[in-house]
C-alpha cells in the first residue's frame, strides 16, 4: 500500500524502507509499535502537533519514548508558549490519524522541528501516514523532505 508519505519520498527518489506491522487502536503509541517491529523505543519517533500562542500549527517529531519539553519546543520554534492540538483538530488540519501521523504529507506544510538525538541514529523509524506502517529513513532525509530543523526538544 502506498501512502501520500511514500508516493512523495518515490517521487523525490529519497531512500527509505517501510515496515507493515499488526496494528490495533489500542496499541498506537510508539512504545508499543517498537516492540512489534523489534526496534529500540528511542528510534521510533512520534509525530506531535502543536499550536502556539498565536494560532500557528507547529509539527514535532520526537523518540517514542520521552515526552516532548513544551518549554525546549516553543524555544526552539521562536513562540512564547505551545499546546499540543486537540485529537479531534488532527484530521482536519493534517489529513492523518492519531497513530498514524507522519511528519511527511500533511495538508499544509507546517514547520517541522526534529529532536536532535535523531542524529545518533544513522536511520529512524517514523508513521509512513497509516496505522500499521512505519518508515525507516535517515533522519537528514526526513528533514530535508519536512524542511524539518533539528533541536533540543526534549
């Protein structure tokens, strides 16, 4: 299956890999989804979508395994303040999910901020865009697709 994540990496001809796994609603968050594709918790990252003080929509993406720094974040993106959207604004302004975000594709391009410790990795795991599918791409690939910036996010 192709999601729009995929069809954009192929038409850019980025390299990367996607991995199909069971996927239920219960177990959406990247914790488990390392544990059914046996990677490490800290190179599967989530995709988390905020909005700062003055209404702008702001993309983070981040190791499953922390919790993104809400100070770090506004600091890195130059706001005041952010907040995490609300689930039910997820579909509407990107056009995914919960669980099954991807950084690459949404609606509108928003700016996109990666947690540094993606460099540590020479690739990451992050949502190919559905339930069940993740991309594995190198993190310099994911920012340049997202026009993502690296920072201390959490």
């Amino acid at each position: 299956m192709k999601t729009n994540a995929v069809r954009i990496l192929e038409s850019l001809k980025i390299p990367h890999q996607t991995i199909e796994y069971e996927s239920n609603d219960d177990e959406i968050d990247a914790i488990s989804v390392a544990k059914k594709i046996n990677a490490e918790p800290e190179t599967v990252f989530k995709t988390l979508v905020a909005r700062n003080e003055k209404n702008e929509i702001l993309v983070f993406v981040i190791p499953g395994n922390f919790e993104l720094n809400y100070k770090k974040a506004a600091k890195a993106c130059g706001s005041k303040s952010i907040e995490l959207i609300k689930v039910k604004e997820l579909q509407p302004l990107t056009g995914y999910i919960r669980g099954g975000c991807s950084p690459i594709g949404m609606k509108k391009e928003y700016p996109t901020f990666i947690d540094e410790t993606a460099l540590l990795n020479d690739n990451i795991y992050c949502s190919a865009g559905i339930r069940g599918m993740q991309l594995f791409i190198s993190p310099e690939n994911l920012a340049k697709v997202t026009k993502a910036v690296f920072a201390d996010l959490i």
